[in-house]
C-alpha cells in the first residue's frame, strides 16, 4: 500500500473501532475486506435504543496486527 493508502486505511479502522462505520462508503470498506483486515459479522443482536439485529463490522486478527494492537 502506498502511504496514502495506509493512511486512509488507518482512518477507516478508527471509524470501524469506534463504532462509526456507518458513513464508511463502500469502496473504502472493500479495500479493508480484500486486505483481510475487518470481517462483516451478522447478525448482531443489540439491546435498548438500538434494539434488533444488525450487521457488525469487526477487526480481524490481522486488522489487530496491522493497527499494533496485537499481542
């Protein structure tokens, strides 16, 4: 990846662990799929003001790696 891209990438991960994935536009969220960095998780089952199945967006175990955030 280019430097730009890593920085982009690095923005998108932020978003995904703060739970504002929801303005991630597609093509974004499709280079974090093909580099194996986030999995999309359904269904979810939330409790109170959200309440309902939705979809998850979640690190995987290289997404962990790849934010140093492995062990």
């Amino acid at each position: 990846m280019t430097s730009n891209a890593v920085q982009q990438v690095q923005e998108d991960m932020g978003l995904i662990a703060r739970g504002e994935e929801i303005d991630l536009p597609w093509s974004r969220l499709r280079v974090l799929l093909d580099y194996g960095l986030v999995e999309i998780g359904t269904p979810v089952l939330l409790g109170g003001p959200l309440a309902g199945s939705r979809t998850s967006i979640s690190w995987t175990d290289e997404g962990m790696r790849f934010m140093g955030q492995a062990s």
